[in-house]
C-alpha cells in the first residue's frame, strides 16, 4: 500500500491529518499484515498512539496505551513552566501527581534533574508510569493514591494534569476520547471538582517556597484562580489559559 492509498483510506478518520498518520503507520508497519488490522482499528476511531504503542513527549519516548491519557502538547506548557522554575533548584523533590503514563515526572527528571515520584489513583496507570520510568532511566517512588490520600511527606513542587472536562464536554467529545479513560478526563459537572480538593490539601504537601502548577481547561483560568488566590496563569502556544502557577508562601 503506498503512502497516498493509506492516506486515502484513513482520511473519513484523520481528515487533514491523514497524510501525517499515514506516514506514522508505514514507518511503524513491519508486515501487511499489522498494517491493515492497523487501519481498521483506526477507522474505527482509535487513536493512532495506541495503535502504535508509543508516543513522544518533550523529545523523550513513551509507552501509551487505554491505561492512561495519551501525553498532548499541551502539557509540554506545564513542563516548560516547571523547568523554568527548576533551572536554579538542583535536586528539587517533585511529585507528579495524576501521573498517567508518568510523562510529567520522567520529563522534569531526565530535562531537570529533579528528584521525583509518581502517584495515580489507577493501578493500570500506575504500572504504566513504571514502565516508562524504566524505559527512560528514572528513579522514583510509586503512589497508588487518590490524590494525596497515600503520599507522605512534602515536595518543592507539585506537577499535575487532573480531570478536568466537563459534563457537557465529555458527552460531546470526538470519537477518539472515547478510547482514552473516563477516570482521567471527567472533572464533575463544572470540570472543577479535583481544583477543588486540590484547594483544600495541597498547602500540607508543597513545601515553603513551593510551587503547584496544575493543568487548567482552556476557560477555567479564573474560575482556577477563584479557588487558588494569587495564583498565576500561563498561556499556551496558541494563547489559551493552560496552567496555573500556585506558590506556597
């Protein structure tokens, strides 16, 4: 199958995107075989990374599957932000909290020398964060824990990405979310209700002089900075409300 008949065919699920996700099946393809059972499942609506098995995240490879939220450019916003703060705090303890596939914390710990531990609410995730901390090196502790529920201690900085669509989104997603975990996406009817626990806990865990920066929705900046007063808001790429610094006094 040449690049155009694969783009042809995969066009009704990657529309303009086609020639790109064309071109990720035939590098990855090592049999006709896997192709075509890899374009149906793609036609099917599944995701391309979990097709593939694999996905890139701020230069450095990860293994992604239904376990956990496929790591999104997005996020690289809260990672560019947490290794600013980073440059000048060698040896910083950080946790990755809602840790997924672990994309945060092996980030900041192979980008920022930062001492790191991972926790998830979710086994699978869990197991998942593991295995990419192998695959890239990183050495940390594992929290199965619901929120801060199971992590002792405290940290100089909290990263996380919490659920945080709302009803409303989530019932009107595209076909592709559907596949990812409802667990890690859906944040209550508002998509504010982690913000909200977060809030009332997160003082006990970040040390003095600390810092949490939290993944926001692209229009819950000031409803983030109601629950967290003084909190400071940092853009993306394309100019959206994407992460809100905290810093614990």
């Amino acid at each position: 199958m040449t690049r155009r008949e694969l783009r042809d065919a995969l066009r009704p699920a990657a529309g303009e995107e086609a020639e790109l996700e064309a071109k990720f099946l035939l590098e990855a393809s090592a049999d006709e075989a896997w192709l075509a059972e890899a374009v149906q499942r793609r036609l099917a609506g599944e995701p391309l990374q979990y097709i593939l098995g694999e996905w890139e995240f701020m230069g450095l490879p990860f293994s992604v599957g239904p376990q956990a939220l496929i790591p999104r450019q997005d996020t690289e916003t809260l990672c560019e932000t947490a290794l600013s703060w980073l440059k000048n705090r060698p040896g910083a303890k950080v946790l990755d909290l809602c840790c997924g596939t672990g994309c945060i914390g092996v980030s900041l710990f192979t980008l920022g020398g930062a001492k790191v531990d991972f926790a998830d609410v979710s086994p699978e995730a869990l197991a998942l964060a593991k295995r990419n901390a192998k695959r890239n090196g990183v050495d940390g502790a594992f929290f199965e824990s619901d929120l801060f529920d199971r992590v002792p201690g405290a940290y100089d900085l909290i990263a996380c990405n919490p659920p945080y669509l709302t009803g409303a989104e989530l019932a009107g997603c595209q076909r592709e979310l559907t596949f990812e975990p409802a667990l890690a996406l859906y944040g209550g009817e508002d998509g504010l209700d982690f913000y909200r626990r977060l809030a009332a806990e997160w003082g006990k865990h970040v040390r003095p002089g600390g810092l949490l920066l939290l993944e926001i929705g692209h229009i819950q900046g000031a409803a983030v900075q109601g629950l967290f007063p003084g909190a400071r808001i940092v853009k993306d790429m394309g100019g959206l409300d994407r992460v809100a610094c905290v810093e614990r006094i």
